[in-house]
C-alpha cells in the first residue's frame, strides 16, 4: 500500500479526476423537479434560437432525461448555447470535450471554452480550469495558475473551489504553506455543505495539521465526505478501515469504499484495490481481478500500476502470459520515470530472453533507474558487454590511422 501522504492524494483525487459529485450541470429547478420534460416544445424553442433552451436541451441529451442518451447531440446544443454566450452551456461543452470519448475528446477545445466561460464569471469553469492547470492537460501545468482559479471559484461561491484552494494551502503548492487559512477555508466550505471540505477536514485530524489530531473526529468528518459520494473521503476512509487505524479493521468494508472511490476514477483507489488482490491482503489473492484494477490506473498514467500489472503478464497471473503486452506497460511506465520500470525493461533487454537483445537500450535504462537505484554492479556488465561486442579494426583501417 502507498506510504504517499493524504493530502498530496487528495489533492490528485479530488482535483485531477473529474467526480461525479462535481456539478457539471446546473439544471434548473423546473427541470429537476419535474419527472416529465416537454421535449416537443423544448426543443421548438432551441431551433428558434433561444440559448437557455438550446442549453437545457443539451442536459437532457447529456443525462438522458425523457430522452435517449447522445452526448454527440448535446454538444451540438451546447454549442448552439454557447456560441450565443451561455456561459453554463460554454462549461459543459468543455467538459464533453474533456471527458469524453476519444471521438469527441478535444483538450484544446476543453481548455477554449472553459476560458470563454471564465472570462464571463462562470465559478465552475474557473474550477475545471483550475484542475487542468494543476494536472497540466491542455495546458502548461503551474500550481501558481491553479491556485489562482481555485481562488477566483471560490470568490464566486463554489463550495468545492474552497476545500481543493485549502488542499494548496496546506501543501503549500502555488501558494505559500499556511494551515490556519487552510482551516479556515475547509470550515468555510462545510458551512456551504461541501462533501470535499468534509474530506479535507477528516484528513487534517488524521495527520494533525493545523489541529490536535483526532482520529475520531478524522473518521466522522470522512464517513459524511464518504456518505456524500466524496472519492477521496471513500479512498482516505477505506484505506482506515483497511489498516485498523481509528476505527475497527475491517477488510469488506475497506474493499466497498475503495471501489466506490475506485468507480469514480480515483486512481491511488484504483492502484490499491490491485495491491490488495494481489498480495491477499486481508482476502484471498485474486491476481485476475488485482489485474482489472492494475489496468485502469495504467490507462490512466499510474506508472506503479503498469510496472505491476506488466509482472503479472509477465508471469501469465491473471491473464495469459503476454511478453509483448509487458514490455508495452513497462516501457509505459519508465517513461513516465518510474526506476523499477526501467531497471526490469533494462534486464528484458540485457538478457535478450523475451525482446531481441539490445545492450545500448538496456544500458541507457540502467543508467536512468540509477537515479534512484543502485545499478553500479550492471551498468559495469553491460559497458563490458558492450566493449566485448565492439568490431575489431581491421588492417586496413588500421593503416590508414
């Protein structure tokens, strides 16, 4: 299980991947509450042109409500909306674009209208904005210019704005370290009933930042974050209930929330559901499903996650053994700097046992998981190598030395 402190991994839950908790909708009270919606003169209204409805159409297109499901179609009316500058329509077509599938995925388009959005006081594009800058997708990645959007959000009453600018605070990223002003923006967002300021508050009691630590009041202030749908309460929450720390160990219900938070695309859930499948961590071993969960944090960058899922095609756990597969996930995640990755793709590629051998490769790997490791004794095998495999001059060339 990863040492990583709770802050650093609420911050990547709650601000990196997009929730469901998140409003990425702000449908109107009419709408909600009524379980019909008069799609015919809906609709009427979007083809004359009116921007509110072309925009509640493309929620109804969005969600499926009275209506079969096309995110393809609610961009076009969001677009519609948009281009007429609706600002609510403006951020939801940029979300389509960030978060849709790869025909639609577009973060240039993304991070457009979540500007254009912005510059017209949308605090919900400043927040989506805000978790680009931090992530650097779309844009060039500055804690500073994310700080920046968290804040401008918040000034524009968005609850969850408050608690992710207290997260910064904390860590002290983009802006300086101050954790009476972190305290005092999560207890703000809570007032706004923020599930994520529940979560931030439950971790400040755990680690004791910036109050007395209190593990009951920690696991209180994370099983309301947790009950609200808040992935980093269910992730923090679970991985307590996994340890025994602060409430009774408790492997089921360590599993339930890690899944829940797992299933909203929270990748430290994701990457700790297939440590404890694979390890049979409190459970029976199940490398089948420690791979499906491997895999999801590999698809989505977690180069921990695809060094271990490439050990388990490597070793055919879970899976059919599959060489070709492991040197794709390996050579995935030593790119992404991970040392144990390049350290066992330089061992593929020193013994030649799986890939055709490639000494040059194998040495460059070595040295750049000698950042990390130590790899002297392998490094002086594989220059050894190498001087072994040099060409003897020939005569000739001798002679014309």
């Amino acid at each position: 299980m990863r040492k990583d402190s709770l802050v650093f991994i609420a911050l990547a839950i709650a601000l990196v991947s997009p929730s469901p908790t998140l409003p990425q909708s702000f449908t109107s009270a009419s709408m909600a509450k009524s379980p019909r919606i008069d799609l015919k003169a809906l609709t009427n209204k979007a083809h004359d042109g009116n921007p509110e409805a072309q925009y509640q159409l493309g929620l109804a297109y969005q969600d499926g409500l009275g209506i079969e499901k096309s995110e393809y179609e609610a961009m076009r009316w969001y677009r519609s909306a948009a281009n007429s500058g609706h600002t609510q329509a403006q951020n939801n077509l940029a979300y389509l674009y960030e978060t849709g599938p790869d025909a639609i995925k577009d973060m240039g388009e993304a991070v457009k209208w979540y500007k254009r959005a912005a510059v017209y006081g949308n605090a919900l594009a400043q927040f989506n904005l805000g978790r680009l800058y931090l992530d650097g997708r779309g844009v060039q990645q500055s804690n500073e210019e994310a700080a920046h959007r968290f804040q401008k959000a918040a000034d524009g009453g968005h609850a969850e704005a408050l608690a992710a600018l207290a997260l910064m605070y904390i860590s002290g990223s983009g802006v300086p370290q101050d954790l009476v002003k972190a305290l005092k923006l999560t207890k703000k967002a809570i007032k706004q009933h923020s599930p994520a300021g529940e979560a931030v508050l439950g971790i400040l009691y755990i680690e004791g930042l910036g109050v007395s630590k209190d593990l009951a009041k920690g696991v209180k202030h994370l099983d309301k974050a947790a009950q609200n749908g808040n992935a980093a309460g269910q992730y923090t929450l679970g991985l307590l209930y996994h340890t025994g720390q602060g409430v009774k160990k408790d492997n089921e219900e360590a599993i339930r929330l890690l899944r829940l938070a797992a299933e909203q695309g929270a990748i430290p859930a994701q990457a700790a559901l297939g440590q404890i499948y694979e390890c049979g961590q409190g459970i029976p071993a199940d490398s089948k499903e420690a791979a499906i969960w491997y895999r999801q944090a590999a698809d989505r960058g977690d180069a921990e996650s695809a060094t271990r899922l490439t050990r388990l095609f490597l070793l055919g756990q879970g899976m059919d053994k599959n060489v070709d597969e492991a040197v794709k996930w390996f050579t995935l995640a030593a790119e992404q700097g991970n040392p144990y990755a390049q350290f066992n793709l330089a061992e593929l590629y020193a013994s030649g046992s799986s890939v055709k051998r490639d000494l040059q490769r194998a040495f460059s790997l070595y040295s750049l998981a000698g950042k990390a490791l130590d790899v002297s004794e392998q490094l002086r095998q594989i220059s050894s190598l190498l001087k072994q495999d040099e060409p003897a001059a020939s005569p000739q060339a001798a002679s014309q030395q």
